[in-house]
C-alpha cells in the first residue's frame, strides 16, 4: 500500500527564511526518483534546484511559479510504494540544511480552524494561526460551485485560506471583504480574486468621467532585490562612511596589460590587476580589511582578503567574493573573476560565492561614467571605486600631452581609521596605477 509523504522547503542555509518558485521542474502524476530535483527556487542569494529525498509519484504540488514560500512549508506529497525507500530509513544522498541524511528538527504545529468555522465566524484574529495552510495549485484542488454566492462580509474574519489569496488581492489593493466567495460556505478563492481584478481592469479602461489618475507598477522587493535593498539600508544605517578620491594617469598601467597580454599564456584582465593593486594596498593598510563588531565594541581586522566585486545582471546587483585573493598571481585573478561573473550571469552562484567578503573592488567605469560614492557591503570597512579609463590633457614630464586618466574612489568606514590611512592608502593604489614597476617591490 503506497504512502503519502509531503516534502518540505528545507533550510537553504545561511539564515534564509524563505524562497521564491522560479520553475516547477515536475507535473502531477510524474514519476520522480530520490534526490531527482522537483523546482528551482530563487533566495535572497542565488538560484537553486532543490532535489527531492523521496522517490515514488507527485500526487500534489504546493504554490505556484512566482510565489514566496516560508521555509518549512510544503513543496510537494509523494507516493511512495512499499518497495520505495523512505528517507528516514534510508536517507537522501544529496543534503540540504534541515532534510536529507539524518532527520529533520520536530516543528512546532499550529492548530488551524476549518473553514466552514473561518467562515460562520467562530475563529477569531486571536485564535488564527500565523501563517494558513498552503493550498496546491489549481490542478490538484478543482473550484467549488455556488449556486447563489453569499453576500461580502461586512465584518467578522475573512473566508480566506490560501496565503497566496491574501497577497494577490494585497498587492493589487483589493479589499477581500468586497469580494463573495464562490467556495464551500463563501471561502474567497483565487478565481475570486482574479474576475474581480478582470472586471477592474475593464472599468478602468472604460472612458472616465473625471480626469485619470496616474497608475504607477510594483515591484515586489524579494529575491536577491530584496536581499540588496536590506543590506545596502543596513550599511547606511549602522556605518559612518567618508569617500576620497584621486585622478591617476593609468597610461603606464595600460601599456603593462599590453605587453603580458602580447606575451605566451592566458591573457590578463584589467580587473585582476586592479585586484592585484588592491591586496598590496590591504598588506600595507590592513586596517581597511577589518570590520566593526557593534555588540563588543571592536575592530576586527582580517588575515585574509576575500575580494568582493560588484556584477551587475538582469536578476540586480550581486557581489562574489573571490577568497584568498592576497595569495593569487594576476592569471589566478583573471579566471577566477570570469569564473564567478559567467555565473553570476548564469544565476548559478552559490551562498558561498556571494558571502564572506573583505573588501570590495567596484568597477563602475564599465558603465561610462568618472566617479561614484558607493554604499559600503556591510560589515566590511571599505571599497575601491574604479571610473572609466579615458583620454584627457594631462602633465606628463613637465609637458602636456594626452593620457589615459582614470578617477579612482576610496569610500570608508569612519570608525575603523581616519583620513591619513584612507588617503595613504588610495594614493599607493594611484602609485601602482601610474607606475606598475612599484608592486615589484610586494612580490
């Protein structure tokens, strides 16, 4: 006899609490083997494929492509013959934090009224849980009809179930006590929901009688948007950041990329050397690659430089870190910057790309503009701004001519050091960038 067992969102690891569906990558009725992946889902620091522990068929599927789900809630319920293994007795070969080999923390459960009893008004806002129960998608749960739907509730709690209700009618200011549901004893289901939104939109294309007005689009702050937003207002909050900045001729810097790139070998970014530049920098003003510990009141300086650069992609902004970027020559630099930006590109990173960095190099000269003053990647200390490289007048051997000048930025925590070690250390990067021949003296 086959058993049903319901699979979970697991914990994706470093404190991440929920998930978006991105993909189902399984229909209702397919057969799916242990660890096979079953949806890819987008968190706050990557793309991921969550693989299944259970192997046997998919009789339900909870939520849809485009919905956020806590961790904890359920994905999906399988079938599992007596001759399938079960996890508990056999375990998953893949693990994610929370499932797989070994079993899961017990959850607290919340007990839920029904809804016959949401709707005759006997559960009240003090008694409902904190989170409804997932519904699965439309395929699995088919739509009620009501021979005469109930008139709206004027008061009382809501007929509603589905958490993804809830936000529909939210993010589009429907008010659901408007709304007559059209489910078993007046529940308020998605259809519901979607023919008001419908009958909406056709009255505001409508011609109106008074002037329109203006209809602005939302966009949800989730995913790796959301993750941005946080941490970037984090930094603005807690960090008291400076910014300095120096014009530098890099004609001398340039004409050094030639000359190794017209050389046997791979050939060598402008970013690895900008790398390069900056690890020097740190082992001479190591108080930059440090961070503050607010609870202890201490400064933190770090042994290691994990480099962090900003990667703009069609998902936002995300910062992979290359780790021991002091101990990597510019050829190690240059594929390890083309590794992690093909996958950032790709969404394909993983929480340990995009975490533990140093101290970040921000190359936004790629967008054409001179000179920024960048939001510090909290909790680290500092970040090196990097313009474009253009043509321009310049004093070269007591005489004028025409050199590659690039303005280069230094914004820092205020806490961590004052001006003369930010300074010091902004004007040996400018150093290195008009003369090469001064990181030999660092190798």
């Amino acid at each position: 006899m086959a058993q049903v067992l319901e699979f979970k969102l697991p914990d994706l690891g470093e404190g991440l609490t929920e998930a978006v569906i991105v993909t189902w990558l399984v229909q209702v009725g397919e057969v799916v083997a242990i660890d096979q992946p079953v949806v890819e889902v987008e968190t706050a620091k990557a793309m991921v494929e969550v693989p299944c522990p259970y192997g046997g068929v998919v009789t339900a599927r909870f939520g849809e492509e485009g919905s956020e789900l806590p961790v904890g809630a359920p994905l999906l319920t399988v079938a599992v013959g007596e001759a399938t293994p079960v996890p508990e007795a056999e375990g998953s070969g893949n693990v994610l934090v929370g499932y797989g080999t070994g079993a899961p923390p017990a959850r607290r459960r919340r007990v839920r009224a029904s809804a016959p009893e949401r709707a005759n008004g006997t559960a009240d806002r003090n008694t409902a849980p904190e989170r409804a129960p997932h519904t699965a998608v439309a395929e699995t749960t088919p739509r009620a009809q009501s021979p005469a739907p109930p008139t709206a509730l004027a008061e009382g709690p809501l007929p509603v179930i589905s958490p993804l209700v809830r936000r529909l009618a939210r993010d589009n200011d429907l008010d659901l006590r408007a709304l007559s549901g059209s489910g078993p004893d007046g529940l308020i289901l998605r259809a519901d929901v979607e023919d008001a939104l419908r009958v909406g939109a056709a009255r505001a294309a409508a011609p109106a009688v008074t002037a329109p007005k203006a209809v602005g689009t939302r966009t949800p702050l989730k995913g790796i948007r959301g993750a941005v937003a946080d941490k970037l207002s984090r930094s603005r909050r807690e960090i008291p950041d400076a910014t300095c900045w120096v014009d530098a001729d890099a004609t001398e810097l340039m004409r050094a990329r030639a000359a190794m790139n017209a050389a046997a070998g791979p050939k060598i970014s402008l970013l690895a050397l900008l790398a390069r530049i900056c690890t020097a920098a740190l082992a001479r003003y190591p108080e930059l690659n440090s961070y503050v510990d607010v609870e202890a009141r201490e400064i933190v300086r770090l042994d290691h430089v994990h480099l962090g650069f900003a990667a703009q992609t069609e998902r936002g902004l995300v910062v992979p870190v290359v780790r021991d970027a002091h101990g990597r020559d510019a050829e190690s630099l240059t594929a390890e910057f083309a590794r992690l930006t093909d996958s950032a590109h790709a969404g394909t990173l993983t929480p340990v790309d995009l975490t533990g960095g140093t101290f970040t190099l921000n190359n936004y000269g790629v967008f054409g503009v001179d000179g920024s003053t960048p939001i510090i990647n909290h909790p680290e200390a500092a970040m090196l701004g990097v313009g474009r490289i253009v043509p321009k007048p310049w004093v070269h051997e007591g005489e004028l001519a025409v050199r590659q000048v690039v303005q280069l930025s230094l914004t820092f925590d205020h806490r961590v050091c004052d001006g003369g070690t930010a300074g010091g250390f902004l004007r040996y990067v400018a150093d290195c960038v008009e003369n090469p021949t001064v990181l030999l003296r660092t190798l």
